[in-house]
C-alpha cells in the first residue's frame, strides 16, 4: 500500500459539511436563532481537508473562524441551507449534517421593522415547520439510487421517556441516515453546559447496519478525526 493513499484516504472524494445554526428573520433587524457555535463542523471540515478531500462547508450562523483550503458556501435559513445542500450533494460522495437547523420559522418576514405601539395588541409570532433536510436528501437518494454516504447528527438529553441511546436509535431510523452521531447535551457534570459552545465534547457514533455504536471523547477536532475515520472505513468497506 502506497502511503500517500494512507495518509490522504479521502483524496478523490468530495465531502459536504453544514455546520453553524440556521438564523429565520422577522423582520429586517431580528430574527430567531439558536445556540450552535459551528466549531464541531468547522472541525469536520479540517479533518476532511486533511484526509485529502474536496471540501464545501455550507455555513449558516458561526461563532468561530472559517477554516482555510475549502470551498465555503454562505446561508442563513434553513431554507437556503436546503437549496444550498441538495444542489451540492449532486456532486458528493459525503453529506454531512453538522447544523442546527432550525425546526420552525416565522410564518412570514415582515418587509420593515416591527414597531411597539400603543394602539395596537402586541405582535404574536406564528411558525412553520421547516422542511426535514436529512430526511429529504436521504429519500431522494433512495429513490434515484445514489450512493452518497449521509451523516446525520443529533442532540439528545434524554428524560423521562426514554435515555440518550433510545431517542437517537429511533432518530437514526426516522431519518434513513448511514451514521447519526449522537451528543449528550445539557447539564455537564460541574453543572455546565455540556457541548453548545465548548471544546470539548462526548458522542456516539450509531451505524445504520447495527454494529455496535462506536464511543467518541475529547476535543470537538477528537471527535470529528473518529467520525471521518468511521467514513473513512465505511467507504473503504463498501
Ligand atoms: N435536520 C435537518 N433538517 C431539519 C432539522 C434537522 O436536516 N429541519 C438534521 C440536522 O442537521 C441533524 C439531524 O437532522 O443532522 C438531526 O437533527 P435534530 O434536530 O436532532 O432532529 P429533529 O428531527 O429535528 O428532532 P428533534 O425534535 O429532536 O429536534
Ligand atoms: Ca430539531
């Protein structure tokens, strides 16, 4: 084996990445957000450059910096981050779905700045549910035959219903995706806040074929190195 091909095992493919919260307008000021900080997809996005491949990062909303050597595609809504992802998909040997995309959105943006007013009732927001990205690109590969590896990601707390494992094995199910890697998040055990915005993160790594979930720990860039070596190897497996 050449060890060029070993230290670049992505080197002819091209992998997608969403990363950072989607942002759904109000009007022209304001909008509603939410607390993803990109870094885990930026993260990703390094770890695939550095495995050697093509590299476009669609990002909504981040807090961190952009990384260097790949193609970045900027957006904002959930609905540009769908267009922007099934077009790019086309293409793509990898989807990744690292962003938190928001589940509703305002009904509708107001063309000017909603203003306080006294003769007026305050203002009510109504939302709709934003489309399923994941669920979509992995029903249209389905039915045209693809062979896009899909990669989702998911939140979960666990309660009352049911623990971590139990909500991201139906998660995994419900959307069709190859692997659905799993972050336990709320309170950390200093009563911290356990993943939005940190560095340093616990998942699992669940395979739609039902091998065993695969445990990943440490740096946000840790767990994106043990997710592109699972690809890796689901690839090299195929
Ligand atoms: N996702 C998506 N489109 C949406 C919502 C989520 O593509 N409208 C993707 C996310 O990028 C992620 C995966 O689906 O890869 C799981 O997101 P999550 O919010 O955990 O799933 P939901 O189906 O929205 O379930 P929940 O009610 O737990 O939020
Ligand atoms: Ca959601």
């Amino acid at each position: 084996k050449l060890a060029g091909s070993a230290a670049k095992p992505l080197s002819t493919k091209k992998v997608v990445i969403t990363a950072g919260g989607t942002l759904e307008p109000l009007d022209p000021v304001r909008y509603l957000g939410n607390r993803s900080s990109g870094k885990q997809g930026i993260a990703l996005a390094n770890s695939a450059r550095d495995a050697g491949a093509e590299v476009v990062l669609i990002a909504a909303h981040l807090e961190v910096q952009l990384p260097e050597g790949v193609e970045i595609i900027r957006v904002e809504t959930a609905l540009e981050l769908q267009a922007a992802t099934e077009h790019a998909i086309e293409s793509a040997d990898v989807l990744i779905m690292a962003a938190a995309v928001a589940d509703f959105r305002p009904d509708h943006t107001e063309q000017s700045k909603i203003k306080k007013r006294d003769d007026t009732a305050d203002p009510v927001i109504t939302l709709v549910r934003n489309p399923d990205i994941l669920a979509g690109v992995v029903n249209h590969r389905n039915a045209v035959g693809g062979s896009q590896l899909i990669v989702g990601f998911a939140a979960e707390t666990g309660d009352e219903h049911g623990d971590v494992l139990d909500y991201a094995k139906a998660k995994l199910e419900r959307k069709g995706c190859d692997l659905l890697v799993v972050n336990q998040v709320g309170q950390g055990p200093q009563g911290g806040e356990r993943t939005f915005g940190q560095d340093s993160n616990q998942v699992l790594i669940l395979d739609r074929d039902g091998s065993e979930p695969l445990k990943a720990e440490g740096s946000k860039q840790a767990v994106a190195d043990a997710v592109i070596e699972r690809i890796v190897n689901k690839i090299a497996a195929r």
